[in-house]
C-alpha cells in the first residue's frame, strides 16, 4: 500500500502492478457469487438482474451513477454473524461502512447492536429507533456536545479513547446525574492490513490508549476511580480488510493479558472485551475471505483458552464488523461515455461517476472487479482501467480491468461490493451530486437515500 501518494494519486501511469493477474477470466459474463451480492444473476437475455430486477431497468429508473444494494443479502449476512457469534457474544455493526435509517432498522430486526463514531451517525441511529442502550459511541476526539448527547440518550456504551475523555464522560455522566458504561481503548502494537499482520511497535497513531508503558493500566486505575463511570471492558480494534487471524490472535492475548492485571490490582474481572472490526471480504477474485462462523469460532477459541491459562472467567465478547456486513451487499452500476484506446497501453473507459462515489482507489490503491452488465458479449477481452469524469488523473475506479472489446458508449458497467466505505465517502468533488442507494429486494426497488441535486449544492452556498 502507498503511503506517500503521487497527487495526482497512488499510482496512475503504470500498467499492470508487479504480482498483478495478467490474464482476463475465461468468461467476462460470469459474475462470480464471490464478488457479487447474493441475488445477482445474469439472466437468459443476458443482462444482470439484482433482487430479480433487471439492471437496465434499474438504470432508467434510478438513473446512473447509482448504488444497488441488496437488501435480502445485508440481511442475511447480518443473521450470519448474530448466529454464529450466539447469544453470549454481541455483534455491533460499524456504522462508518454505510449507515441510512432503512439499514438502521434492518439491523434492529436483525438483532445486531450499532456502534455510531459521530454525531451525526448517533442521530441516524436514534432517529430510526435503534435503541440507545444497543449503541456504542466510538470517536478520537468526541466533542463535548457529542459526549453530552451519548449520556443523556443513554448509549449502552462510550469506548473511551483518551485520557481527556475519561474525565469528561465522568463529568458528564454526573452532571446528568447517571453512571456511564464504558470500555477504555487500548493499542495492543498490532496493526494487521489484509495479508499480513505487524506486531511491534505502532503505537504511533491516534487512536485509544497504548498497552505499553502501563498506560492503558493507568487508565482503567482513573476509570475505576471515578463515579460517573462503570468500567465494563476493554476495546481493541487492530485494522481493516484482514484476512490473517494471527492480528486477532495477538491482539485478544494482550487484551486478556490486561484483564489479568486488573483483577491482580484491583480485584475486578471486567465482563467484556471487544475486539473491533476489520475482517476482510473479496474485491477481486483473488481474495478468500472468511466465514462468520469461521471467524466467531476462532475468536471464541483465543479468548478462552487465554482466560484459562490467567484463570479467569471468559468475558462477554463484541465484534464491529462494518465492511464484512454491507461490503458485498451493493454494486455501483455507471453508464459508460468516452473510451480511449492508448495504443500499446490499455483503453481508458470513463464513467459517469468516478473518485466522488469511490475514492478508495485513489486513496488506498483499493481493486475492484468491474463487469459490462447490460448485455451479454462473446468479445475479446481488453485490458481496460475504468476512470471517472472528474478533473484529475488519480481519478480511477477500476485500475486494471478486462472488459469486452466490444464495450461501447451506453453500455451500463458495475463495480461490485461497493456497500463499504463508497457511499459512506462519497464527495461532491467538482460539485458532483452524490448518488443515490437504492435497496433492491422482493423484485422491488426503493431509494434509501436520495441522489443528491444542483439544488441541494445551492442550497449549501449561500451566495453572499
Ligand atoms: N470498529 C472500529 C473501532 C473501527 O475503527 C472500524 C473501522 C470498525 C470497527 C469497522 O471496520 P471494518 O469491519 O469495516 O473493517 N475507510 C477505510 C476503512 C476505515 C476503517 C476505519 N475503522 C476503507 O475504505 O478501507
């Protein structure tokens, strides 16, 4: 992963990445179930139907760019996790990923917990009656007006991430004349990106509190101290997209190596610990992610085995899969405009969207898998990268991408799972309108949150 980008973005002029497939998949039409949500077909006509809805119909109706999101696959992926994680276990969907009211009441059928990290998402989740005590407020540097509302509404609890926020939350609560369940934050010195997983030193970063140092002890000694707060657990969250349970694994003996040293100082046993999210799912067919269950088991498995080795009870444990839930369940689906064949180099393919619907290509290096959805084509594959209309190179969407040779302006191409992180990122870079999502299930299709207006960005710009 680029850690210092080129502006114009991480990479843009090269062809295909060191160790990158260089050969197209045997067939462009299939939609490998990996990658795509689970109602996604390619029908005898051989355009792409979600939710039993044909994509070209989608496209007239909802207009492009615009996000599809499969409501039977959200739902289910939600029951997965609450089932294989059980009752003694708590799953809290990372409303970072993509949070609307519509999903907000999706997960409180579904049994799942929410865990909010603003303002702004806190409001979402009470305004769609997710019940305060099933939200966990998470945030570096929650504002004092932040902090104030979680209390009064009664959140079930506020992961503290700073030795500032222990006493504010502590002044708050009792203010509001309550006592606040908390869990402190540490940085266990691991940080796991996708394949691999570093367990030295990266406590250089802004999050929680370091484990190092006793300063995550020192922290659960002011916590335990303070009136206004009811110590429940320790939280750890040590990455995003991991494949690798080695970071977990690491990760949780650390945390349970804590809960040892609190009860041996202060004759508690906390009754929970966290273990954040981060678990990987497939943007290419190279990736091989876990199952839930899989991931429950193992998790369940360290804990245990760690606690009996320190003699203690087995905590309570929480998980916040965000991208693991809402990932997979949505594609974007873009008209095509202008293609550019370089000759000797690829085809350009610009969309009608691009780095305000999706800047994690630009951003991390992300791949994605792209496909030509609104016909079938039996075309030679080209090498193709998909960019967007906006004004700058980095301004890709799919980097390397075979599509067929075919492809033509009006053709309707989509990027599965898009679910996480594209929306909930989305800008209005060059006053772009930030498209809608639109829920497709049943054989019904119905906007969750609007496309955005010329009017909505004037209605911003006071124009003084
Ligand atoms: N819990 C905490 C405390 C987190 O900070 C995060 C993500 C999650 C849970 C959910 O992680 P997930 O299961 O979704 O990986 N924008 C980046 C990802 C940033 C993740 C930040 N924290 C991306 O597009 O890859």
């Amino acid at each position: 992963m680029s850690r210092s980008a080129h502006p114009a973005g991480p990479r843009h002029g090269d062809v295909l990445p060191e160790g990158h497939y260089t050969a197209p998949a045997d067939d462009l039409n299939v939609l490998d179930e990996k990658i795509w949500s689970r109602t996604v077909r390619r029908n005898e006509a051989g355009v792409a139907t979600v939710g039993g809805i044909e994509v070209t119909r989608l496209a007239e109706e909802f207009g492009t760019p615009a996000y599809f999101l499969d409501e039977a696959d959200f739902r289910a992926r939600c029951r997965a996790w609450a089932d294989a994680f059980g009752p003694g276990a708590d799953v809290f969907y990372a409303g970072k990923a993509f949070l609307s009211r519509a999903v907000v009441r999706w997960l409180h059928e579904e049994g799942l917990n929410l865990d909010v990290c603003s303002g702004g998402e806190l409001t979402t989740a009470l305004a769609a009656g997710m019940p305060a005590e099933r939200i966990a407020f998470h945030g570096n540097n929650k504002s004092a007006g932040e902090i104030e509302r979680a209390v009064a509404a009664g959140v079930g609890r506020i992961v503290l991430d700073s030795f500032q926020e222990i006493v504010q939350v502590a002044h708050a609560a009792r203010r509001l004349g309550k006592r606040q369940p908390v869990q402190i934050r540490v940085t266990v010195g691991v940080e796991a990106h996708t394949h691999e997983f570093i367990a030295t030193a990266h406590e250089d970063q802004k999050f929680g509190i370091a484990l190092a140092g006793g300063q995550a002890a020192e922290a659960v000694r002011r916590a335990l101290g303070l009136d206004g707060l009811e110590l429940i657990g320790i939280h750890s969250h040590i990455g995003s997209q991991i494949f690798d349970m080695a970071g977990f694994e690491v990760s949780a003996r650390r945390v349970v190596g804590l809960l040892a040293d609190i009860r041996d100082e202060h004759g508690v046993e906390l009754p929970e610990i966290d273990l954040g999210g981060g678990l990987g799912i497939a943007y290419t067919a190279q990736d091989t992610p876990r199952e839930p269950y899989d991931i429950a088991k193992a998790l369940s498995d360290i804990v245990t085995r760690e606690c009996e080795s320190a003699g203690l009870r087995t905590p309570r444990i929480s998980v916040e899969p965000g991208r693991a839930i809402v990932g997979p369940t949505a594609f974007t689906l873009y008209e095509v405009g202008t293609i550019k064949p370089l000759e000797g180099l690829r085809t350009y393919v610009s969309v009608d969207g691009g780095m305000s619907d999706n800047i994690r290509t630009a951003l991390y290096d992300a791949e994605y898998s792209v496909a030509l959805v609104s016909r079938r084509s039996d075309a030679e594959a080209m090498l193709t990268r998909v960019v967007g209309k906006h004004c700058e190179s980095g301004d890709i969407v799919v980097r390397d991408a075979f599509l067929p040779a075919d492809l033509a302006p009006g053709d309707l191409i989509a990027v599965p799972a898009t679910g996480a992180y594209c929306r909930s990122m989305a800008s209005n870079y060059n006053h772009a309108l930030r498209p809608p999502v639109v829920a497709v299930g049943d054989g019904e299709a119905r906007v969750i949150v609007r496309r955005e207006t010329e009017e909505d960005l004037l209605r911003l710009d006071v124009g003084e």
